[in-house]
C-alpha cells in the first residue's frame, strides 16, 4: 500500500500493474489488500485500474473476486501457457485446456478482462518431440482463446526461472548459455 500511495501522491498515477506471481496466494492478505485499496480510492475520490498477475486456481475463490473487483483490480494476468495437452504435459502442468476454459470463465463472468500469457517454445526433454503443424497449432490457439474469454495475449520465451525443474534440466543437458563471459 505504501508503494501505491506513493506512486499516486507523487505522480498521480492511476493505472497500476501489480507483476508479483503470488497475488492472491495468502488469501486472507490479499482481502485485507483489497479492502485498504478500496478504502484508500475513497479518502483521495479516485478511482484505479489496476492490472494483477494471478493464479488461474484463484477464480474459485468467489469473495477474493469479489474484493478485487472492489479494489479496482479489472484485468486478471492469467499465465496459461499453453493450449496443448502434450505441452502442458512436457511443462508438468496439472490442468487440462478444458479446465483452464472453465477457470477463465469464472473471472470473466466476475467483470474481469482477462490477459492471456502463452509460452512458445517450450524446451523439451532430450529425444521428446511435438510435432504439431502451424496450422494445426494454430488452431488450438484458436479454439481456446475464443471460448476462455481472452482479451489480450502475451507470448513469452520460456524463462530459465532459476531453482525451477526446467533450469535444472537445462543445465544438466547443457542446454543454457553460461552467465560469466557474456557480454
């Protein structure tokens, strides 16, 4: 909170992204959150719009919707992945592209727009293959963006998030660029 009245006090902002991967995780914080945003857009008579990245599993928590809604909050960063069971396989996912449909639902029919974030480029086990046409990748796209109610998308590179069974995977194949002798 005390970033955020800072950032509206001293530059009057009004549109706020808030990028860290684990909102929403603590329930009971993120209500408290929700209600000190709301409270504090009601003492200064303004009004946010903020953007939070966000677990898909959240939208089952109707009263966490609910008070994001309250706070402001109108466009759910929902990192998706992928359309493609096989994919979602590889990535060790536990969500078939069906489920991820119906969770999206839930924030849609909450009054969010929802942002769609896809990793391309999945790397994948040493002798694993997906060969999946254009086209026909293509049209996986298609057929879930459509119903999940997708907004905006973003397509990412996937990131060698250190401590993550892909880093380690990476490494282990030699698969990733050492960090000293760059640049």
């Amino acid at each position: 909170m005390a970033q955020i009245t800072s950032l509206c006090e001293t530059f009057g902002a009004k549109r706020l992204f808030i990028v860290g991967d684990l909102f929403g995780q603590d329930r009971l914080k993120t209500l408290r959150f929700c209600r000190l945003l709301h409270e504090y857009q009601i003492r200064i008579k303004k009004r946010f719009e903020l953007t939070v990245r966000i677990r898909l599993d959240k939208a089952k928590g109707k009263e966490l919707l609910q008070a994001m809604r309250g706070a402001g909050i109108n466009v759910e960063a929902i990192g998706f992945d992928s359309p493609i069971p096989e994919e979602l396989e590889a990535m060790d996912k536990h969500l078939k592209p069906e489920d991820m449909i119906s969770l999206s639902w839930l924030y849609y029919q909450a009054g969010f727009l929802i942002h769609g974030v896809f990793i391309f480029g999945y790397p994948l086990e040493k002798g694993a293959f997906i060969r999946i046409p254009a086209r026909e990748r293509q049209r996986y796209f298609r057929r879930f963006i459509k119903p999940a109610k997708i907004d905006t998308i973003q397509v990412l590179l996937p990131p060698p998030i250190p401590g993550t069974k892909l880093t380690q995977r990476l490494r282990q194949e030699n698969r990733m660029f050492p960090k000293e002798g760059l640049g």
